[in-house]
C-alpha cells in the first residue's frame, strides 16, 4: 500500500510539473497583444447615463406600522446536532 502511495505522488508531481512547463513554454511562445497608439489627441466619448429611480411606495404594504418601515422577517435557523458528523466516538 504504502508502494501505491508513493507512486501516485511521484506520478502526480511530474505530471504537475509538465502540465506546468508546458503552460509556461505555451505563454511563451504565443503572439504579443497589439499596442494601438492612436496619431493626435484621443477623443472623449460621454458616459452613458440612466434615468433616475422612482422611489419605492411602501405605505400599502401589509406590514405598515405608521411610520413608512418595512418589516423584515427573518427565515428560521436551522441548529447543528452537538456531534459533529466525521466524530468517530472513540476516546
């Protein structure tokens, strides 16, 4: 067993270390990104811009207590069991 285990980490770290070099020797040799200087001033596009929100209506809600606030309702917590699942109960 204790064969098995060090040949799969033998095996695991070169074949990391070629996955690796290869990807290393592949960004190497791939092609330079192409630097466009554009000839004079650049030209400033304007942003975009969105309309404004409408507000939000709150006062028909069912939880209104007067005052315009939402009410906000939590969902129940789920408790853990006090043994953890992976314990084995030994000392």
């Amino acid at each position: 067993m204790n064969n098995i285990k060090s040949g799969l980490r033998i095996m695991l770290t070169f074949a990391s270390m070629i996955g690796f070099l290869g990807g290393w020797a592949t960004l190497a040799h791939s092609r330079k990104p192409v630097q466009n200087t554009p000839a004079g001033d650049p030209v400033v596009e304007a942003l975009p811009t969105l309309a404004p929100l409408t507000p939000i209506n709150v006062s028909g809600t069912s939880s209104d207590n007067g005052n315009g606030s939402l009410t906000i309702i939590a969902p129940p917590v789920r408790v853990r069991p006090s043994r953890s699942f992976f314990s084995s109960g030994g000392s």
